[in-house]
C-alpha cells in the first residue's frame, strides 16, 4: 500500500523543546526514517480548552517532517482525554467490575460507551481532520492507541449498563429469548424485562457463563463501534490516506477480524521482551512469530509494526537489555513473518510520565549510541529488501483456526486452572515453529480446503453449521486435527444435551465419542506412543473409538491403555483427536508424523527459525539465530544469498541471513 | 424417620423440557431412586412477577414423581431472589467488609437481615407451604441452601449495622457493659451509646477481637433466625412433614448445633474430591469421614446426605474424575458414619448456568454412563442394607469437643498464621481414623461421661463452670486430653488475668502451668519420645510441671528437655496436656497409647477404613478401601459377611465388605 | 537532656482496674523504673463526651507515680479520635487509593489534613497541655503515635485532594509551571487549573511518577504539620518540658530529619525480632543496629528507645519468643548505639484489644517470670552506665547518605521488582556491620569533610548543587562510594536529558559514563575480582571507562570482560563506582579494601557485634553475642572491663560485655 515507506519511529515533539525538532528530523532522515507516527496522545496539547483547538504546534511538526522528506501517521488522542475534559464530566472515568471508579492520572480513564464523552470525540476528531487530513504530509491514520488494552473488559458504569441491555435487546429482540439463551432457569435469575439486566459486576457466589460471554462480546462490538465512528470522520475529510490500527498479538479483548475490515491494513506493536511478564528469560520465539502471523492472518496480507521495540523497557520495573543484535534480528523476524513496514516505539526514551523507563532509539540524553547503530545499519542494508518484497506473505499449507468466542468462552470457564486458549494453540504452532512449517491463522469461517492440514484446538463453542464445514473437509481429503473438550456447548454457552461428546457430527468424522473426562489437578499424565512415554496434562478425555485408531494410549490413571490421541479416516481425509493437552516432545512427536508437516519441515538447529515470504517469481528465505553462538545451517543449493555473505549458512550470534529461491509456477 | 426413603436424588426439571420429565422419572424408580429434592433455586419460576404466583409447573411434577412412586423434600427458593425483586429493591444486595455490593448474577445476592426481603420471603413461603404443605407426596422441607455459604460474614450494610446493634443491646442492656466486654478502654474504643456502633468494616489498622467475635456470633444468630422465620411458616402449613437442612461439615459461619434444634433431623452435603480445593491429590478419607461424624454429632443421631457427589465437579475448574468404585465406595462411607438416606448431586449435569461441570448421574447428553451403572448397582444391592440399618448410630467410646466460640475466635486470631481449630482437631482425629476407633463430635455442654476419653483442643475461651466440668471428668474417672492454648481468654474474647496459663482450676486437673510460649514461624521443633524423634509444629508451650509427668520432651531450641507433653493423675482420672501442634507420626504415638484408644483400635492397612452402626442386636461393620489395590484384613470369627463374599477379608480396590456382629447385651 | 532518666515503661493503666495501679508502681520502683510513658491512646477516657474532659483518672495515676519516684511522659491521644467524634464527623475516617473508606475499630481511623478534625485535636490539646503542662511529674510529651505508621500514604479524601491542591500552588505558582515540572505533555495529563488536580487515587492504567513524589512530599509536610500544630500548644502550656517522638527505623513515610527539628531528640520504637515479617528466622542483627544508628543521625545526638521489645509480640499471629539473655542484649544494642534511656513496651500485657499479644514485661496474669528476671537484673546491673555515658554518641568515620526523596522516587519506580533504596543501602552497612565499623547515616546536605569515606547508594535524583558538593568532597581527599541509578533524574522526578548518566559533574569525578544498563530479572551476573568469582544481582550498569580503572568486571551476560565496579583518582580523593547490587560476600570483598574502612575495622567472630560511644575522655566498648554459643574475643591490652567478667572475652550466648578505653586526645 505504502511502497516507499519501509521504517519508521514513533515521535513525541510535544515531549521535547521546538528547538529540538529539526534536529530530529535531520537524524532521522540520516538514519533513512520514512515516517513518523504523531499526536496520539496528545489531546490536551491540540484542544488545550474546552473548544479551542492549537493545531499549530503539529502543522510546524509537519512541515519540519516535509522539509526532511518524512512522512506522517496520525493517530487519534482519544486514549488520554484532558483533565478539562474529567473535570466537567468526571463520569466518563471508568468504573470496574468492583465498583471503583478508575481514576485521572495515568491513560484510558474513560468509558466508550459515555454518550457526552462520544460527542465531545465527534467534534475533535471533525476538527482535527478536517485540519490536518489533506496534508499531503499525513499518509494515514491510527485511531486511539492499541483498543482493547487496559480497557476492554473494564468498565461497568451505568453507561455500560444501558449499552449492554440496548445490545442485548438487538440480539434477543425478547426477554424470553434471553432467558432461553442465557440460561436463567439455573438459579432463579430470569428477567422480565431487559431493565432489570446490570452490568455484570462483582456477585455474591457465582456468575452465568452466558452473560457473561454476551457481555465480552458487547464489548467487541462497543469498540468497533468506537473506532468506527472516528474512523467514519477521518475518511469523509481525508481521502486517500490509510487507516491502520496496533494491534497487541492474541490480546483477548477486541475481535481483531472485525476490526481488521475498517481497516486498510493491520499493524502490530511487537515487544519481543514481553516487558510486563516475570519471566524474562525463557525462549519466546514461538510467542513472538506466532502473534505476527496472526496479524498477518487478520487481513490475511502483509502488515506494519508500529510499535517495535527498540531496547530495555518497562515502567516501575524494567525487562532485560537486547543483546547485540537482537533489536535488528526481531525487526528482520517481523519483517519475514509479513511485516512491510518498521515503526520503531521510540525515538528517544521519554524524561516525562510512566514510560520514562520505555525506552527509545535515543538514550534520554539524546547520544546516539548501540541501539541507534544496530538500526541504522538495519535500516540501510535491509531497505531495498523491504521494498522488494512489500505486500508479499508466506505461503501457508497448515492453518490453526483462532476465534474470539472460543478464547472468550474459556477464559470465563477455563476447565483447569492452567489451561488457556492461546496456549493450547501455542502447543501445535511451537511444534510447528520448531520444524519451520508457515501457518496462518484463520477464522472458523475461512476456507479451509486452502490448506492441507487444519488445526483446530478447543473447539469448545459449536454449530452444526461448523461441524458439518469440518466434516466436508475431511471428506474432501483434508487433515483436521481437533482435541479435547470439542462440541461442549452451543455459541450462547449452553451445554449441548443432544449427543455424546463431541457432537453427532463430528463423532462420526473422528470415530469416537468421549463419555467422560479428568481434569488433572496436580498430576500429569502418561502417555505411550510406540514404545516411547510421553507426558500429557491438565486434561485427559476418556475416549471411546468406534472407527478411530489410536496412535497413542495413555500410560497411567485407571484409563491406563486407553486411547489418549487417534487417527481416523473419513472420506479422502483423515481427523485426528487429541484427548489431552501436549506438552513439547508429546506435540513434537504428534505434529511430525502428519503427512501434511512432513513435508513442509525443514531442519534446523534449535532456536534457529526459518521462514519465508513469497512473491510472484522468488521465494525469500529468512534464516533467523536467536542463540548466542553461531549456527550451522545447511543451505539448500538452490538457495541464493541475497545480502553478501562470507559464509552462507553460518549465522553468527543473534544474526540472519536471507535468501532467494526461483519459484517455478 | 423416613424408613422407607433410602436414596434420592437432586432433581432440576425445571432445567429440562417438561416433555422429559417422565423420562427422567420412570428411569430414577428404575433405579431405585425413593425421592427428588426440588425448587430449592427455582424462585423465579414460582413467582414470576411480584406477588404472582406459578405453582403449576412443579404440581405437575409432583404428580409425575408419585406416578413413579417418587416422594419429594421441597426446598425454599429463599439463596437466588429473583431479579425483579433485586431491581425494586436493590439494597437487598449484600455489601462486604470493603464496603463493596455484590450484585445479582449468581447466587445468596441478598441480606439477611433486610426488613423488606424478609416481608417479601414471609409472602413467598406462605403461599408456597399453602400450596404444597399437604401434598401427600412431600415427605420433607428443606429451608434455603446451605446456609452460612458465601454469606454468613459477608453482609456489612447499614440493616445489618442496625440489626447487630439491636443484638448488642439486648445483649449487654448497657453501653457501659458493652464497653467492659470489648475492652474498649484499648485504643480508645470507648461508645456513649449503641447507636455509634458500626459493623466491622476494614480499618485503617487492627480490629478488636471482642467485637469480631460478636460479630460472628450475632450473624450465626442471624442465620439461624432465617431459617426459623420460614420454618415456623412450614410447620404451620406442612404438618407432619420434616425439616432438615443441607450442612457442610465443619463451614465455620453458622452454629450447626443452634441450627439442628430446629430440625428434625440433619444433612450433610458431602463432595469427598473437595472440589474447590487447589489440591486434589491428597487422601481426604478422614476429613470426609470426620464432617459425617460432625453431622451425625450436630444432633447425635443419624442423618441424610443431602447431596452426595456422583462424578466430576467444579464451576470454572473442575476437580478429579473418581476412579472406578469411589462413588459406591463414598456413599457407603456415609452409610457407615450414619446416614440413613443418601440423594444424589444431581440427577443430569445441568447445561445452564454456573454449575455446567458440577456434574450429575447423566451427562449432559443423558446417556447413562459409568456413574449411572456404578451408582444404579449400589442401589440395587445396598437398600435392604440401608431399610435394616435406619436410626443407628455407631457407639463412640471418644468424644472429641468441637466448639463454634472456639472456632469463630480462633480465626479471628489464629495464633500462628499456619494454625486452624479444625485443622488441630483433625490431627487427633486423622490418629483415631488411622487405628479405626470411632468418635463422637461433642459440645463442651455435653455429658463427658458417657466416655471414655475426651479430647478437647484448643480450648481457649474458657469459663470456670467449663473448668469445673472438665474437672470433674477427670476426678470421676475420665481420660481429658487439653493442650496448648487453653484458658486464654474469656467467653468475651477478653484475656484472663487471675492466674498463669491455663487457669486455676485446670492447672491442678493437668499439674502444670505454662509460663511462656514460643510461636513456631518457619521452624519446626523436635519432640523426643522414649527414644524417639518426632516433629512439633506451629507452636511450643514452655510447661513448668508441678505434679504433671512428662510423656514427651522438646529436643531443640532453648527449651530442650523441658516436657512437651505430659500426664497427671487427678482424682480417679488422667489429664493430658500437649503443648505443640502434632505432626501425623507424633499424633499416632500420642493417640496410641491412651488406655481408651488401645482398648479399641482395630487394625487395618493403610487407608483402609473400618468403622460401625449398631442396633440394638447387632453391630454392622463397614470396611472400607480407599486405595487403588485389593487390600487384606485379617476378619474375627464372630464377624458374619452381610453381602455374599467370594472372599471375606480381601477387599477389591475402591471396594467395601459389610459385616455383622451379634450384640451380647 | 535528662540524666536522672534510664529506664522507663509504657504504662496502660486505664487498661486495669485503679486498685492494681499502686502494686504494679511499686513494681516499677523496685524494679528500677524511672519513668512511665501514659495516655498516648486514651481520648474517650479523657474526653468521654463532646468537649467534657475528665482528667481525674490521669491526676491520680501522676501522683501515685511521684509517690514512687517516677516520672511521666504524656502522649496525646490523637491516633485515635473517640467513636462519638467519628460518628458526628464520619468523614474523618480516611479513604485509600481505591476509594474505600476506612472505618472506625482500630487506630489512626483519622485524617490529617481534615479541618474539623483538627478543630477538636486543637481544643483537646490545649485543654490537656494546660491542666498537665506544669505538673512536676511530668517531664516531657510525644505528640500521636509513630506518625506515618499505617496511614501516611492513606488518605485520599476529598479534604486531601483540597490540601494537596494547596500544597501544589504554593511550591509551583502557577499551573504551567506544575505542568512543565510534571511533564503533563505525556498522555496529555496537562491542568488548566490547579483545581482539576485529584488525590493521585486508583488509575486506569499507569501513573505519573512526577505527581506521585510531590503526593509523598506533601503528605511528609502535612505529617510534620501535624505534629507542630500540637507541639506548639504544648511548648506554649508546658513549658521546660521535651518533645520527642516514637520513630520507626527506615519508615518510608515522613521525613524523619525535618520531624526532627521540632523535637529535643528522637526515640525508636525497637523491635528486634520484627513482629510483622513473614521470616522470623534470619539474623537481623544489621537491620537492628543501622535502625539505632539512623535514629541518633536524626539529630546527630543521642536518643531514647520509647518502646523496646520486652518478650514475644503480634496481633493476630505472633512471632518468636525471644532466647534467654536476647532481651537484655537488644536492649544493651539499643544503648550501645546511642540510646540514653530504654523504655520497655509495655508493662504488662493488655487482656483487651488487638495487642493482646504483644506481650509486655509481665505476663496477663502479672506473675513476674522471665522477661522481669532479665530485664530487672539488667537494669540494676547497667544503670550506673547509662547514666555516666548519658549524651555520649560514637565516632563515625563512615558517612551513608540516607536522603527521603531518594526512597521515595525509588519507592514510585523501583526499577527492579525486588530492590529497594534501604536494602541497597543495607548491603553496604551490612559489610561495615561485619566489620564493627561505625556509621552514621548523613542528609546529602551534610558537611561531608567530617568523614573518611562517604557511601552515597541509588542517588537517583540529583541537582547539580549535589553533584558539586559531591565533587568537592572528593576533590579535598574523600573517599566517595557511588552506584548505579545515580543521577538519572531531577528532583521533580523527570529524567535528566543533557548528558550521558551519571551526569557531567559526576562522570568526571567517577571518570566514566553509562551508556546502557541491564535490569537482571531471573537472574544474577557473575563478577569478577581479582581471580575470585562473586555474584551481583538486579541490575548491572554497561560502564565506559575514561578514568576510570575497573576493581572487577563482570564475569557473564554479553558485557563479560566489562567493568563492573571501578575506582577514579580526583583531586585529593577517590572516586569508586558500583554497577551492580552487591551480594554479601562482594560487599565484604568491596568495602573491605576501601581504605577508611581497613583502619576502623575490628575482627570478631560472625554475629558478635562490637560498637562503641565515646566520652570526652573514654572510649566505650560494647561487645555483643548474638549467637547460641559462647564466643571468644581477642580483647586488646588497652581495654578494661566495665562490670567484673571472670573471663574477659569470653561472652556467654546472647550475652555481652562492655569495655573501656582512655582516649587520648
């Protein structure tokens, strides 16, 4: 979409003196800067009273980006409305599931579904780009600031109490359909009429399920619906500029496929430290390149970073330094994962506010020093790559279905303590990720005859409608791998009643049906595959086949012996069952031997990742060392170096290669 | 009481079709099912509107279920007050001790204390013991839900404020008596008048301890005051049918002794995988078999098992799957510790709702499975078993003293932040249980005579009159067992002052007094016994005996060699003193050797339980596997297998033998 | 201040009936009591009603004690208003962070910056200052209670927000000054109006750093406010009396230097074994003594110990009970370090209230048992010393700077989650501890030249005017310690911008920058020192040498091989800069070879401690065991027992001895 722009930063001039500015920008275009992210936090400096707008500071911003041959993204300061603002209306602060109003003082202390704080965002965002959205300067547009984050599932206040019951009426247009769907014969909690529904806040013991995966979902909704009505305003007053969003990977708030149709193309924010985790020292690679190709996935094209992380970060606390190399290697890893453009978070590191320990390009005393020189080298080796493969992706033979209403679903009722959605699905892509395959992720709606194997953990929430898109599938050759705790529930999270698990359907695609299972509290379990023992945990199904065969049998419990994982063949295709949650060399053993991996795998060393991207005529092979010793990796001969390298495949520590291969189509 | 009631089962239909109904109950008489527990959840669909009544729905079951020859316990839907009544009246909701509501969405979202529920509820139960109260199929009643779950501290709003200063008054008549009995002098705590009374909300820093213990003790009043305002309404509508209630063991909110007076008998709700416990690996067998002796204590009679779990459960989480046996091997232990009728939790796992995977004999599908067949065949084999057997009771020559004051003021201020009054108990228990000698539960107003040995922990309210009494056991002949802790404190939580530890009179019963006492943080003391090394914990008594023996010695800290546990002779008795918390080895060696414990330990293999009913001509022992082996016990001749035994004495894993004894008299 | 006074207790006799009050005087007097500590929680007692005053009691309780020769230090009773003031004005009850209020049933239920609670602090003061400010047996005061303790960071009150918004004007002026000093220009934070300002309560989502120490800063003045509205009635009523305080250690709330200038000297309260910890095993011998030793730098002078630790103490749970002789040896470390006076907390121990189990020198019964034994014998034994080294202080040559900005700001951002400003300062004490060395901790305003060695730790915030100071220091001939995370940022807690850390002064006097440092979560980085292998932790600066040679490197992480700690020559002195936490044993291994530290250490065997107070003409030895065992210490020709020992230098476990040395000036 932007093919000239391949990197750029994330600024604040509004942190730093006028004076500074131009000096800035000078660096930045040395460096080989394409374009900056601005202003989207910065609603008090634009509207610094009520009604009256300084947009003068930004048009110099502009023009100093202009004069240095910088272009700009602009983004909406709605994440951080002004004390003015709370001060008049002290109500759009939020209030939590506690009770407790959150406060002025830090960012997102507001409400999405206040009314008066939505007219007083109509009427900035109408001036700003009415303002600001012909600028031949500006090429796009961000609209708040990573939606879903700190906010989603916060607010409860009696705006939100409305929303909820004005959604739900929509939805059920009766409280008897409500009360059917919602499941309020269970403990006496049906409505007469949608007035009496609150938000679902704090109860004494206990809370329905089906409200509560309405009310995740409403708020979804809500803030689509928030961006959509900015998003309305910036497209009537400045055409031809993109809108684009940061995404945060598999946050669980916002469906990032609704989001992701207002959107020209997706963005992520990639933080490979994972700042806010206790643990900064295991290997998150896996983690890292699965979140880019789900932003990949949401559009199913090639994306932006917006925000990528430049060196140690945090706010009260810090994570660990990069290593040498590092910050150039991830921004090569989202690069070969589909990103088409680099925003760096930040320019210089912050003297002012909680992130004055994120820290940026610059070192807060503004001399350039390690981080600054791995990326301007970066910038200047790989940007002709860049520009050579924009709007190319992989090209993916295994999907791995992602939905919000399941991860919804099981973050309400988890089944076991230490069970997750996302880390389920990590499970299958870490094996993945460890042979090299390329996966999207895709929607339970997508087609899945594209790819040769699917995928499919936790799919906990059914229709027939699905079951039978799975069947079809199989029938039609495909691999489908599902697992445990499959067919429970219909999408209003109602158990199913009609059938054994998992469902008529999918029973007869799998060969079995699973009368009872073990959640395991405190205890793993054995698993036998072929003479091998492995380890399953948190769950085990008991499974009774009917034309399944088991590929491996679990290994201790009194169900010692039963099947534990099985294969089934139906139609031209084989579904595979997964009865327990895998850990590594149990997934490693699984995912390796199906056909469709096989063939896809390619060797490498431990913590060496290779992935690709795939243009009409060439194949770009990234090769990627997260170790901190040189690796060998052998090199195919139709592989052709595309940077200079003394040693084809010989990656020294924290570095890679790329290569090119002639596609013959 | 109901001799011809020996199983039943929680029955929802109001969760099912009413085309199912007939079904559900011609399949329960199948089984041998005798009566269905209903309605106790079901507020909203007896009364859908305000004051409008639907008994309809449930006519028709009752009508179905004597159609199977199904009688019914009828509860009273008072824990889930439906939601147009919450919206009328929203400070029905519960307030907790931070000053937070909970809110309607799950269940006991009310107060009970608030003067307009209670009209509200006063409405209700009329018309519905009206309707129902002379159904010839109602046998029984059961008032609310486990009373005291989730809501006996809970509730500090401005009714509960009133109602506790209303309580307070007639109980001191005085301020100036009130702030006698509070210590109020400390900290300035004094009160002019009743009125500036407050609930014990947090502070800023530290409660008094004298007005939480009050606080604890009105709200059990409280409780118990609910229960009767509905009960005495049944009564009067619903003669000659019973009242009991569903209790959980050793739930420390609500006086279960207070609460049994006004029943006719009491039941026990009883989950032996303690399902809301992070750990659920370890042997639970004595805390089972010790909350059944509890409920059988709480009335000194037998009982019912209100709810018997029958598979896996859990809300968010579940628990283990049992193994093969334990549901028939669970409900045969409540059968040995006195339960006269066991009604299984429930009838079909409920797809609705909170308790989704709290799971019932049928799945969700409905089709029978392995709990159904286990179950199903325990019925079958157990019922003349259960007929013969009704109203007896074991005849426990141990009494061990379980005391609410004690409990209450105990939590309040736990001594050592791993100490528990029931978790002491347990530790003499669990050595009972291991040498199989059954023990009564037994108030400290109770008749110590009736036996043998009398072990009563921690008791740290003391009176003179309870002295005296304990006193006077002992000069009659009686075994006493008293430790560490004991004679701390008035019944007003206040502490003793007239003499060293533990009071005049009980230092002469044990010969000793206890000067000084060490809390035992992050270390464990070493206790030698004849030789032997054993492990005190949590806490350590520096004993200065005056005519005390020791039994045991302290081996560490400054206090080594100094007696930590000991024995006197007083008048025709013995008195033991024990000045640690007993690890399980030290407790086997310290239960074992009193005369009354030797004189009736049966020996068994490790969790192989062993324990008796007795009528008037014959003792019934039950012996009970709680291991995943076949297990051998050596079987007496005069012991006669009740059920036919390919071989007696060789016990299938999760399995029990029956036998019987004749009574010589 | 009062040479006649050494020994006193803290005295409750409200607590207990006025016919014991004469006995336990009495026993005060044989025991050698000299002074009492009365009243500091007994408003309602002597304010039973709104401004009706009964003082009657408190005469009495006087004049019984001049009878036995004992004097009176009065408390007022403001750490907890009466019921019947709080339930006129309920809105002195102070509200947190999230909003909740706190409620009366405890203490410092209060706010302190609430008006009309001082309107009725200031009429009863005046009242009771006036009827008691002359009485001869009165001989000094504390105002409230360890002000700071649980409620300094509290109160979040509308009465605050006003307050702080008042505090706010007067140090900014105007409110672009405010939001220059805040760096409002992030998250678009900035003010209009000092008006839209709130308490920083509960956030969204991050806070700004800037405001939080202006919110400490405030609350410390309005602390001291506090304070000197009383002492000023008191001082004008009672006249030729002190003023001291009962200070806590390193607490982190009020500035104990500035609460010091309104006192005639400072008191500790001491509890060695640290009530409310978690870890009641570990050896606080250090922690102890550096409390003691910050308390004398209060005010560079001598002290009193208003509450030392008499036997075992908690609330709820309680913590060790104290070995033979370690009460004695506490107290003994409490002289040895500065104290003049030692008053015991308390006298008996309360049968009321929520320190029923902090224990005091008798037990509940008043049986005298081992606690009066020892602390009977100790004062007889050690009176006629205390009283000759009344004033006395030690000679430091060693100088840390403990600065309450600094502990603040670090308190906001820590940085990593598990440092802390007094345990990084802890780690150098802890070295010079081990090495009998002594300290005084010193204001960064100090006179530095009074020192050999200064150790300045974490001096995060810096203004140039230190840094000079810091430089001239070492320029004439200091030794000057400095570590990481020193001068980062400006006093308003936004980060330095103009030069690489730790700043241009410091960078030359240090002869080296940091360009990049590495927060160690998870893990700790070896250092290497002259061959020898040690361990730093939490963070680890990346140092660039000019100067600057390195002492050690590090040993691991990529910047093996780098400096680690370093020392530069400037001027006359030395420079020396620490990159990492230090461990213990590189701490001995550090401060060991810094040159001041060699010629002041004196060996002794672990955990016996040997400090010193020095007359004009005699040197005071204290030689304290704090181990189980006895421990054998080289004592050197010159010095002289002080009581009779049979063997010099054999110090009997938990024992001491005392030495005395001519001085030779």
């Amino acid at each position: 979409m932007q093919p000239k722009i391949q990197f750029g930063v994330d600024y604040y001039p509004e942190h730093w003196p006028e004076e500074r500015w131009d000096q800035d920008f000078a660096m930045m275009a040395e460096m080989g800067i394409d374009v900056v992210r601005l202003a989207e936090f910065s609603w008090f400096k634009l509207e610094p009273a009520d009604g009256q707008y300084d947009f003068g500071w930004l048009d110099k911003v502009l023009d100093l980006a202009a004069a240095h041959g910088i272009r700009a993204v602009l983004g909406t300061p709605t994440a951080a409305p002004p004390a003015w603002l709370i001060a008049q209306h002290p109500d759009i602060q939020p209030v939590d599931r506690e009770g407790r109003t959150h406060y002025f003082g830090g960012r997102h202390h507001d409400c999405q579904s206040n009314p008066i704080y939505r007219d007083y965002i109509g009427r900035f965002v109408r001036a700003y780009a009415q303002h600001f959205g012909k600028n031949p300067t500006v090429v796009g547009w961000q609209v708040d600031n990573e939606l879903g984050n700190s906010h989603g599932d916060l607010c409860y206040c009696r705006y939100c109490q409305r929303h909820f019951q004005k959604w739900l009426r929509a939805k059920y247009d009766t409280i008897e359909n409500l009360n059917e769907n919602w499941g309020t014969a269970f403990w006496s909690q049906g409505y007469q009429d949608f007035s009496q529904i609150q938000a679902p806040k704090m109860t004494a013991s206990g809370d329905n399920p089906s409200a509560l995966l309405d009310w995740q979902q409403c708020h979804s909704d809500l803030i689509n619906d928030f961006h959509a009505f900015q998003a309305q305003i910036i497209r009537q007053y400045s055409p031809g500029r993109f809108i684009t969003h940061n995404m945060m990977g598999f946050s669980p708030v916002v469906c990032y496929y609704d989001l992701g149709e207002q959107l020209d193309f997706a963005s992520q924010d990639q933080y490979p430290t994972g700042h806010f985790l206790a643990d900064q020292t295991s290997f998150r690679g896996a983690q890292c390149a699965a979140e880019l190709d789900f932003i990949r996935s949401v559009k199913q094209q090639s994306f932006w970073v917006m925000e990528q992380q430049t060196t140690i970060t945090g706010w009260e606390y810090m994570g660990r330094l990069p290593k040498p190399g590092q910050i150039p290697l991830w921004s090569m890893q989202s690069v070969a994962h589909g990103a088409d453009a680099i925003v760096y978070f930040r320019w210089r590191s912050s003297a002012l506010g909680t992130e004055q320990f994120w820290h940026g390009i610059l070192p807060h005393s503004g001399i350039p020093g390690r981080a600054y020189r791995e990326i301007r080298a970066f910038i200047h080796q790989t940007k002709p790559l860049l520009r050579e493969i924009n709007g190319t992706t992989p090209r993916a033979k295994v999907g791995i279905v992602f939905s919000y209403p399941q991860d919804y679903a099981l973050n309400i009722q988890p089944q076991h303590p230490d069970m997750a959605y996302t880390q389920t699905l990590m499970t299958y892509y870490g094996a993945l990720y460890r042979r090299n395959v390329a996966v999207d992720f895709i929607r339970d709606t997508a087609d899945f005859s594209q790819y040769d194997l699917v995928i499919a953990p936790l799919q906990y929430l059914m229709t027939s409608a699905l079951a039978d898109r799975y069947a079809a599938y199989v029938q039609g050759g495909g691999q489908l791998v599902l697992t445990m705790r499959t067919g429970v529930k219909h999408p209003n999270n109602l158990c199913m009643t009609d059938a054994a698990l998992p469902g008529k359907t999918l029973s007869q695609v799998l060969g079995l049906t699973v009368p009872e299972y073990d959640c395991l509290r405190d205890v793993d379990v054995v698993v036998d595959w072929a003479g091998q023992s492995f380890t399953g945990t948190h769950w085990a199904d008991l499974i009774a086949p009917t034309t399944a065969t088991p590929l491996a049998t679990y290994g201790s419990e009194f169900y010692d012996g039963t099947p534990a994982i099985t294969q089934n063949r139906f139609g031209a295709g084989t579904a595979y069952y997964v009865g327990t949650e895998l850990t590594d060399a149990l997934a490693d053993q699984f995912v390796g031997q199906l056909p469709a991996v096989a063939a896809e795998t390619i060797t490498a060393p431990p913590r060496v990742e290779i992935t690709h991207r795939d243009s009409a005529t060439k194949r770009y092979y990234f090769v990627l060392n997260h170790t901190g010793e040189t690796q060998t990796v052998p090199i195919p001969a139709a592989w052709t170096p595309y940077f200079s390298e003394a040693q084809p495949g010989q990656i020294a520590p924290y570095h890679y290669q790329v290569f090119t291969e002639a596609i013959h189509s």
